[in-house]
C-alpha cells in the first residue's frame, strides 16, 4: 500500500489552483488537470524549481506517473492520467514523434509543445504508448485507445523509421533519452527495450479488444542478403535485442547500455538493465546475474543511475562536461547522471527485484526509495552518492511515482502475456 505522503506528492502534481499554492504558484501553475514534472505538496513550504518548463506536461515524467496512478487506481489520480495523455498524444509531431514535453499555458497554439532540446527525445514516443495502452486495459476503455489509433500508427512508424537500416534498433543522438547530460549514444539499451514493450503492449490490446492490428506493427524489407522479410516487427526487435546482451557471461554481469559502430558504453545502466530484466530480455538465468551485480553498486541503499562514476581524470569527462551546453554543469562525480541515485530509477529497479523472486532485496530497496523521499528536500530529483544528500528539484512527481512503482504489480508496465 502506498504511502499518503507519496500519495499526496503525486496528487500535489495535477495542475490545478490547490489550496495551499502561494500566489507566486499561482500564476505559473495552469488549471489543466494533467501531471506535471514538479509537485507544488511540500507540507506547506515552496518547491524549489530551476526551471519553469517542470511545470509542464512531460511525456517521460507523465507517462511514469500515469502507471504510478494505474496502481493506486485512485479515480483521482486516473482523471489526471486521462488528462496528461490527453496533452501529450494531441501535439504529435509531423513524422509521429510525440512530444517531449507540452506547455498547457500556450494552447490553442502549439508554442508550448517541445520535441527535444539539443536533441529528440527518442524514449518519450514508447513511453508515452506504454502509458496509453495501459491505461486502456486498466480502465476498460476502448475509446481511450481507439480514438487515438491513428496516431499510435504514425508513432510506430516513427519508431520503426529511426533504425535508419531496418536494422531492429532505434538510433539515438547524445542527450536523447532520460539522460539528457550524460554522454551515451548510437543505440540505447532504455529507448529499444522502451519501444519493445510498447511493440508488444499495442499487439496485447488490439487482441484485448478485437480490432485490427495497426499495418505499422509488422514490417515488409528486402535484407542485404536478398531476402524479403516479413513479420512482427516485435519479433524482429526481439532478435536485434540480442546485440545487448554480452558474449558469454561475463563478469559483472550485465546488459551493455549503449553501443554503435565506433564503440561501446559498458558501464552498468540502471534504467535500462531494470528494465531489460523486466521486459524479460535473454534468460532468466542472466537477468538474476544482471540484479545480483546490481545490489553490489548500492549507495546508502539505491542504485547510481550508471557506473562507474566518470571522474576529472577520465577522457570522457570533457565530453561530459560539453553535454551541458549553456546550462550549468551537474554531472560532477556521483550527481545527476554521473552516479546520482534516482528514486524513479530505483523504483523501476524494485518493480524487477520483486519480478524475479529476489524479495529481501525487494523491501530494502522500498525502504530505501522511502528514505531518499523523505530527506530535507523530500522527493528530490536524485540523491548525491557522495554524501547522501538530496539534489536537483524538489518535490519531482516521478520521485513519488517510483516509490509507488517499486510496490507495484508488473503488468502496470509490462503488457500480460
């Protein structure tokens, strides 16, 4: 059962003029019903926000959110996951991307809506068709769905159209998943497991509800051998998947995170390899090595969000360094990307513990997540591994979300089989 103070905190993120705003929240939080990246419940204090775009509808913090609101089944919360699919899926972008995030203050107009900064947001498309389909099966509601079809069909060739090669993997520019000041790129083990599930979670509620598969689930190409190829294109994801998964088992064990022609990035990820292991990528037997060599990298109980930390001392630090921009640095060693802990991350870590029968280490990690949550900034963007202080903005929706999460049945993410 979830907490009330989570409860709350993911509550306090639906923009509406809650009681306790002060008259500056006022002015920037719109009435529009849908989650946002930020919580204005703070136990009467003031959220502390660097930027005014937290305020916004995000399809990556929302998404997350809707599937936290799937497993409390709180008609409240349900109406606000309604209303954040509402924004995202009603700005697609002119190839089906969907937005990376959308500003309700600047309707009717399309000002307000983003699809990426220094680059797309490649993770926000599958998110965000994971998050509608799931709440289609939660809550019966076909409409929700088929309404939407035509999109749900340009989004999947979106996807399908950013493997370039018909290769089975969508490709990714630096900064274009979550980690959008971190230094990955090419193929990203989070953005194709991402657009696996929501491959697979279209296929489940087309069956549900007894309508036609969307032509863009399956794929029809002639191969560089000659062949002609025509299938699923959830299977032949399935397949390309595989790229990730390390020759022999090697030690540590785990799912690379990203790799493209000109090398690899073999440090542990753990949004993806969480997820991997949830979505049930290569053997079971693999995947509990992938969670066992991840509760060996606990700080204070959480997971960095990748290891090792890259130092001052390492070639890629300048990169890392480039990858803010004009924005000021944050991925010092062990904060933000660079070894931060994130509640979100770390519920998403419980979710798969508990999927694969390792329950001690389910409930130290809840308990963990709880801790982080409740530290003088509560429900801070990330953790510092340095010393366990909270950093980034606070309260952040999704902070509450993967606490909820981490308590959460699977198939909230996972389509049922």
């Amino acid at each position: 059962m979830p907490r009330k103070r989570a409860l709350d905190t993911l509550a306090g993120a639906i923009g509406r003029h809650h009681p306790w705003l002060s008259r500056d929240l006022r002015k920037r939080v719109v009435e529009h019903g849908a989650f946002m990246a930020v919580s204005t419940w703070l136990d009467g204090g003031e959220p502390r926000v660097a930027h005014d775009n937290y305020f916004n509808v995000w399809a990556r913090d929302g998404s997350i959110c809707v599937l936290a609101a799937i497993a409390t089944d709180e008609p409240g919360l349900l109406r606000a996951a309604e209303r954040t699919l509402h924004y995202l899926w009603r700005y697609p972008g002119p190839d089906g991307q969907l937005p990376s995030n959308v500003s309700p203050a600047a309707e009717p107009s399309m000002d307000g809506v983003s699809y990426g900064g220094s680059a797309g947001r490649m993770d926000a498309t599958p998110w965000a068709i994971i998050a509608l389909c799931s709440l289609a099966l939660h809550m019966k509601n076909a409409t929700l769905f088929t309404s939407r079809l035509e999109q749900v069909e340009a989004a999947l060739r979106f996807m399908r159209a950013a493997e370039g090669n018909v290769g089975g993997l969508m490709l990714s520019a630096p900064t274009g998943s979550w980690d959008d000041q971190y230094i990955r790129s090419g193929y990203l083990l989070d953005v194709n497991i991402l657009r696996w599930l929501a491959l697979r979670w279209v296929s489940r509620l087309c069956r549900e509800l007894g309508i036609r598969e969307p032509t863009t689930l399956r794929s029809r190409f002639k191969t560089r051998d000659g062949t002609w190829f025509e299938g699923p294109d959830q299977d032949r994801v399935a397949e390309a998947l595989q790229g990730f998964v390390p020759p022999g088992h090697s030690f540590p064990a785990c799912f690379t995170s990203a790799f493209h022609p000109a090398g690899t990035f073999s440090g542990f990820d753990a949004m993806g390899n969480a997820l991997a292991c949830l979505a049930g990528l290569h053997s079971r037997e693999f995947r509990l090595l992938v969670l066992r060599h991840g509760e060996s990298l606990l700080v204070r109980g959480l997971l960095p969000a990748f290891h090792p930390q890259i130092l001052p001392c390492d070639p890629e630090y300048e990169a890392l360094k480039r990858g803010a921009g004009q924005g000021p640095f944050r991925c010092i060693p062990g904060r933000y990307h660079n070894g931060g802990c994130w509640p979100v991350v770390s519920g998403i870590w419980a979710m798969a513990l508990r999927a694969h029968g390792m329950l001690q280490e389910w409930q130290s990690h809840c308990r963990a997540i709880e801790r982080a949550n409740d530290l003088e900034r509560p429900f801070c963007e990330f953790m510092d591994a340095n010393d366990g202080s909270p950093g980034g903005t606070y309260p952040m929706a999704w902070s509450a979300a993967g606490e909820i999460l981490a308590t959460a049945p699977v198939h909230c993410l996972v389509p049922p089989s």
